[in-house]
C-alpha cells in the first residue's frame, strides 16, 4: 500500500545525512513527500520540483501565499538550464562563474515547469546549491527539487536542523541535519531580461562581485504582493518579538528586557543592561551574515527579551543583504 504523503512523523525525524538516510529521502521525495534540506545559505523545505502535489504540499506546510514563487534546485547548470526556454548569455557567464554557490538565476521558463512553482509567471528561478548533502540528496533524486526555507512563511529562516524541527515539527518526515550552514543568508535572486540584470533580492553572494560579471545592476523594491521571486515582499524574516531600528547605539534603550542584535565595535555612554549578542565583534560581515539568522532567533526565544533592537549594517558586500532582512523583519 502506498504510505499516505500527508502523514506525519516520528519525533526522530531529524537524521544524519548518511547513504541510507539519502536513499530515505529520495523514497519520500517521490511519494510527494517534503524532506528538511541543508544547503549553503539555510535550510529548505524540499519538494519534487515537477510534481504539483508536492509543490502544493510545500505552500501548505509553510503557510505560504500562493503567488510567492519557489526556486528550483538542481545539480548542476546543465540541469537547470534544461528547464529554461530562453538562456542569455549573461546567465551561462553567471553559472560559470557562482554555480554550484548562492545564487539564483531567474530566466524565462519551458512549459513543463508546472505553474504553482512559478505562481503562474513566464519565469522560473533557478540555483545550483554547493552543500554536499543537497548535492548528494539532488544527485540521487535525479530532477529538480524546490527548496523554500524550512520555516513557517514570513518567519525567521531555520540555519540548522533542530530549527527546522523546532519551526515545522511533524509535518516534515526526514530532515536531514547537515550541520550549520555556512553562509547563512538566503541566495541572491537575479532577474535576467533581455536589457539591465535586475536584483530582486541582496543574498549570499554580495552584488559587487555579479556587477564585476555582468555590469551594472538595477536593483528592484520590495512589492506588498505578486512578488518575482521569493522573498521579495516588503515584511518578511521577521521574529515574533517587535524589531526596531535606530541610527545609533545610544537610541536603544538601557532596561533589563531589551535584545541588543549588535555588529562590531559597540560604543555608548550609557551602559547596557539587556541581552546584546553580536553578530560580529570584528565588523566581518561574512562572520556576521553566518550568525544573522541564528542569532536573531536566538533573541527571539529568550524570555527575558521584550523588544529586539539593531542597527543597519555597513550597506556593503553581505551588508547590503543583512540590512535588508532587517529592514523587513522590522515592518
């Protein structure tokens, strides 16, 4: 009898990614099931790309708005383009340059991509993870897979396994704990047309390093609905807690119930008495991007934490990218 795909799982559904744990996954994968994935920026929540019941599962579990897109993953760059109708030049060059990396490449779509991966747009984003469990995992189903962050929709992305367990629970029979992820932020998001690249979102590979491939990038605001690709909506990562953004250190306020989300050097007359966890004591915004999402989770779940506050980042390399997930937890 064939395993129902919307069952649950047991309490042990947070596995090592060994070869039968792989082998696990690609059998509940193509069941229609979903299987908690590490990649290089956070983890996914990872469906078959193709199949519309499992994409439909994948919105279900998230409690994702239908007309968010996904992205699809593959092994390779032969893998993805092969689902593209039209492929620049500019996205081989890209390829060839950030793939197997963080970034995703959104091009025109063939009409095999089912619509509910695309919510029903003519374009289809792509990517190409480089962690060796999603390309073990990816390898081994043979096809695409689409990956939304393993968490609830709009909520802070999960970074390693036992956030996922903690955000989705039961819902997801295996997921796959392949320690934390390296970059920590979602992937950049680049929108190919037949004129200007647009960035439609800041991720894990900084923008300086796409324009020194392909030139000059026009970057897109943030929409309140119908978004071009995932996380493009205006109010998203956001914790539970309120989030406030100041200018300066001496804006936040000294009381025993304040989170302090800091970065670098912090000075202030006035001494802190909250919870402060710095994403980086050094300024390095690689360091920083790593504990972004761990850290502000962190903050979120901690009883003696009220009221979360931080301040922009550097607006560089993978500054530009932290600020913006600031920006939007804030709301």
């Amino acid at each position: 009898m064939k395993p129902d795909p919307t069952r649950v799982a047991q309490a042990n559904n947070v596995v090592s990614p060994s070869p039968e744990a792989i082998l696990r996954a690609v059998e509940l994968l193509r069941e229609g099931q979903l299987v908690g994935l590490p990649t290089e920026t956070v983890y996914g929540l990872a469906g078959d790309g193709l199949n519309p019941v499992a994409l439909a599962r994948i919105f279900e579990v998230k409690q994702r708005p239908l007309f968010d897109p996904l992205i699809l993953h593959f092994a390779d760059a032969a893998g993805a383009f092969d689902l593209a109708e039209q492929i620049p030049t500019s996205a081989r060059e890209l390829a060839q340059r950030f793939w197997p990396g963080p970034l995703t490449i959104v091009v025109r779509k063939k009409e095999m991509v089912p619509d509910l991966a695309t919510s029903g747009l003519p374009n289809v984003a792509l990517r190409v993870p480089s962690h060796p469990v999603a390309q073990a995992l990816l390898r081994a189903f043979g096809g695409p897979l689409a990956a939304p962050s393993a968490n609830r929709f709009g909520r802070i992305s999960p970074t390693d396994a036992p956030a996922v367990r903690t955000e989705l629970g039961e819902a997801v029979p295996l997921i796959l704990d392949g320690g934390p992820c390296a970059v920590g932020l979602e992937s950049t998001v680049l929108f190919l047309s037949e004129h200007q690249p647009v960035l439609l979102r800041a991720g894990g590979i900084p923008v300086e390093e796409i324009e020194a491939v392909v030139g000059r990038v026009q970057h897109a605001r943030p929409v309140d609905d119908r978004p071009l690709a995932p996380g493009q909506l205006k109010h998203h990562y956001a914790p539970r807690k309120p989030l406030r953004l100041v200018d300066n250190a001496g804006e936040i306020p000294s009381q025993s119930d304040i989170g302090w989300l800091a970065f670098g050097t912090q000075n202030r007359a006035v001494p802190f008495l909250g919870v402060m966890e710095n994403l980086s004591p050094t300024g390095d915004l690689r360091e920083a991007a790593a504990n972004f999402f761990r850290v502000l989770r962190g903050l979120d779940d901690d009883s003696r934490v009220g009221t979360i506050y931080a301040m922009a980042l550097p607006a560089q390399g993978l500054g530009l990218a932290i600020n913006e997930r600031l920006e939007r937890a804030a709301g």
